[in-house]
C-alpha cells in the first residue's frame, strides 16, 4: 500500500451532523492525509470534483460510488475501477463520520470516525480504521471529541502506510536474491567425495 497515488473521495453526510461541521471533519482528515509519509501523491476532493465536472457520465458514476461507500460502506468493484482510471490513482480513501445519540445509553452519545483504502483496481477493501469516542450532548463537545478522533484516525493510516523495519528488510533480500545469476554448485560432498 505503500508509494501509491491515493485519491479522497467525498462522502455524504449524515444526519444528525451539519454539513458544515461534516466538510470541516473531511477538511481536517483531508489535511492530515496529506501529511502521510510514502504517499506518491494524494488526490483531493476538489481535484477530483475538477476532473469529473466536465463529463455528466463520469460525474454520475463518481457520484454513486462515493454515496454509496459513504452510506452503505459497501465497495463496487466496477465503479471502483471507473473511479481509480479516471483519477490515475491506485488506492481509494473513503472517510465518513456518523454521530448517534443516545439518551438512554451507559457510555452516553457516540461518535464514529471511519477511514478505509480500497483498492482502485479490484473495489477490494484493504484497510479500514474505526475510531469511536463519546462525546457529551453540546455542540462543543462534539467539535472537540471529533477533533481528537481525527487525529487518532490519521497515526492509525501513518501506521497503515509506515513500513514496518522486518518487512522492508526481507523485502530487499529477496530483490538482491533474485538480481543474482545462479552460480554453480561446485562444493565437495564430504561423504562421498565427489560434488554435492
């Protein structure tokens, strides 16, 4: 997953969150997603709203997919690839943030943040983060919990996309291994005398 270009799609907000609070939690995920270590490039929303404008098909199609992965988290592999050609990207990033309430729950209302990469080629989910808080009923308190989830959300994709030191390591081995020429087997086997 690591060293590909990633693009964001938008995702449909839910009620009861405000469209304004809903896009300033995708800016902000938006905005960390950039700052992600072994991400070739990422495309944003607004580039990717600028590449569909001009074709009502492909507009169309984009759209669908992002409702429906935002709404329904369910992947279509033929809009996926329709997306990821048009885009130029490998992966797909969905982000999604859901707010329950819940007067009657112990743990009080809830928060969700969802983060997922899908891959661009097969609609075949790959990674998918849930960052859950509870956050009190005020206005307030949501902005601020929804804050440190978007955080949260961002160090679980840095880990999703940092290579860990052991994979990189076998990694080489086997690039070094197979860039070597075969070399004969010219040793003496000991019991025998002769080549092993």
């Amino acid at each position: 997953m690591r060293n590909r270009t990633i693009v964001m799609i938008d995702s449909t907000p839910q009620p009861p969150l405000k469209e304004a609070q809903f896009r300033g939690i995708l800016d902000r995920v938006e905005a960390g997603m950039r700052t992600l270590p072994h991400v070739r490039r990422l495309i944003t929303r607004k580039e990717m709203e600028q590449i569909v404008a001009d074709d009502f098909r492909i507009r169309n199609d984009y759209q669908l997919y992002a409702d429906t992965l935002s709404s329904v988290a369910v992947s279509d592999r033929e809009l996926a690839l329709k997306v990821g050609r048009i885009a130029g990207a490998e992966l797909i990033f969905n982000a999604q943030a859901f707010y329950v309430p819940c007067s009657y729950c112990i743990e009080g209302d809830s928060a969700y943040l969802v983060g997922q990469f899908i891959e661009a080629g097969t609609g075949k989910l790959l990674v998918r983060v849930d960052v859950r808080g509870h956050p009190a009923p005020s206005e307030q308190a949501r902005g601020e919990a929804f804050a440190e989830m978007e955080e949260a959300l961002i160090e679980e994709m840095r880990a999703v996309l940092t290579p860990r030191p052991h994979q990189e390591r076998f990694r080489n081995l086997a690039l070094r291994h197979a860039s070597r020429p075969e070399e004969p087997d010219d040793r003496q086997d000991p019991t025998t005398g002769g080549a092993s």
